[in-house]
C-alpha cells in the first residue's frame, strides 16, 4: 500500500505559520505554533528548515533550539557582461563569454559560472546538469534493485513506464533489504568489483531510456569510472543512502554545477546564483550534505558588470 500523503505535514505547518505571520501578523500566536511544530518529529527535514528560518527571524528572545545545523558552503563571487533583461524569452539575464573561437556568444548563468571554474580552479572536467551526474551514478549502482521488474511486478504496470510507480514514496522501504545489502558491499567492494558493476550495467542497458540515468552525460563507461574514481567512498554512500530513503522529497534540489578532476581526484558542486537569486531550502540542504559527507560545496554569485541592452 503506498501512501501518498504521510509526507504532507510539514506543508501544512508550514502554510499556518505562513498566514499567521505574514498575513494575520500574530507573532506571538505564531511563536507558540511553531515550538508545537518544532516538536513534531514527523515533519520532513526540508519543511523543517522552512519552519527553523521563521522561527530565527520572528524568536527575537531565542527560545526556541535549533534542530539542523547547516554547514556554510564556500562562496565565490565573480563578474561577467550581462545583457539587457527585456530580450523576449523571459530569462532574468544574459550573459556574454566568449567560445573556443574568441566569438562572444550568448549564455546561461551556469555556464560562464562552469567556463570560470575550469579556467581559474583547475578542474579539467565539468558538467551544468542540475543533479543529473549524481543520479545517473546512482541508477547504475542500483539498476537491478530500482528496476526489479520480477520481484516488484506490481510496480510495472504499463510497457510506457521508464521507471517504477513506486520511485518517488516507496523506493526504499519496499527494497530496503537489497539496498542495505548493496551499501554494504559498495563500503567493502574492490575497485575492480564497482568497476565490473559499471560497465555490465553500461553494456546490458545503456540504449534503455529510464527515469534515473542520462546515458549521454558519458561517452563510455571508462568516463563513469574515473569520475567515480574521483569521490570518497564514505560519502557517496551516505550521498546516495539519502536519496534512496526519501527520493520522493530529494530527487531535486542538486547544485547546479559537477567539477572534477581526475588527475588529482578532487570533486566539488557548485550551486550558480545570478543577480538576486536565493538558495531554496531544498538546494541548502544538498550543499549541507555533500559538505558534511568529503564533497566540496560551493555557491557562486554571479554579479552583472555592466547591463547592456541588445540592439
């Protein structure tokens, strides 16, 4: 039985202290709802920290204990031509880089934040895939498990499917013995075993479209294991552990950037911000763990240097 809404109390608390806050203006009345919400255990992690930011705005006597405690990512800021904002398509900003032919050509935020990182912090490799690297790697290190369509048929109910019906609420819980049992071996497995895994999965499976992998992020499998190369095997398994275990509510939120370097086997995220973007809840918490588990995390804020109108 799947239950679609056990997850949905958070939101509500959430809503609540919203209306009496922001639009009844009670702040003592909201204060006393929100130390009864801190206290409920059942509330997910990412509404918590909705409810946590209230409380540290509006707890002016600090009364209230803190129950996450986030990790400051780095920050970087760095300065690029942006062009006008009234260009037709909606976007906030353009950005102006120049290609490998010295040709200024027109861009996103991510990319000249991506383009700076292999110039100027010595990554050789990077990718703007909003999380799709970390959930490839994850779909090819459980493929068999997520996508057991004898021992969950009652998961695959049409040929259209590219993933289970189950992926968002009951991932975990319905498999929990094969995944525990795969972290394990993953924590103890040689590099030779993960790297016999990768490539029978790539070979069986790579022309299959399905939810979870993005084949054309890697050209072969040999690109799979040395980015795997590249990431401690600690932390990975606590990275993914999350993932599994609430998919439903940390499927997205992934920093928007993945640099590597294989050479000197070093990783780091970078979630882009331009000229007056925010982190989301969802997103400050993937920085948090991936700082916590040995990832490097960072956040760079693209500032305008000039705001010139497209003529």
């Amino acid at each position: 039985m799947i239950d679609f809404g056990g997850d949905s109390r958070g939101i509500w608390w959430d809503r609540l202290l919203l209306n009496l806050d922001s639009h009844l203006k009670e702040k003592s009345e909201c204060l006393k709802y929100i130390k009864l919400a801190m206290k409920d255990s059942s509330i997910l992690e990412k509404e918590l920290l909705l409810i946590q930011d209230r409380a540290i705005k509006i707890d002016k006597e600090k009364e209230i204990e803190l129950r996450i405690i986030l990790d400051e990512p780095v920050k970087k800021c760095i300065k690029n031509r942006v062009l006008g904002k009234d260009l037709g398509d909606g976007r906030v900003n353009r950005f102006v880089i120049r290609n490998d032919e010295n040709d200024e050509v027109e861009c996103s935020v991510e990319e000249v934040a991506r383009k700076y990182y292999l110039e100027n912090e010595g990554f050789t490799n990077g990718v703007h895939d909003e999380g799709a690297i970390w959930h490839t790697i994850f779909g090819i290190l459980f493929y068999d498990i997520i996508f057991d369509v004898e021992e969950f048929s009652d998961t695959w109910i049409s040929e259209c499917q590219d993933s289970p019906i189950d992926l968002p609420n009951t991932l975990y819980s319905r498999r929990k013995t094969q995944f525990d049992s795969r972290f394990e071996w993953l924590n103890q497995a040689e590099d030779q075993e993960i790297e016999n895994l990768i490539r029978n999965v790539w070979k069986n499976n790579c022309q299959i479209t399905n939810r979870e992998c993005n084949w054309s992020l890697f050209e072969s499998p040999d690109i799979i294991i040395d980015f795997w190369s590249c990431l401690p095997r600690d932390g990975i398994y606590q990275i993914f552990k999350r993932l599994a275990e609430n998919y439903r509510n940390c499927r997205s939120g992934f920093p928007d950037l993945t640099m590597w370097n294989i050479s000197e086997k070093r990783v780091t995220v970078v979630e882009v911000k331009g000229p007056g973007d925010k982190l989301s809840t969802k997103q400050r918490l993937w920085l948090d763990c991936f700082q916590k588990f040995g990832i490097r995390a960072e956040v760079c804020h693209v500032a305008a240097e000039n705001d010139k109108q497209l003529l």
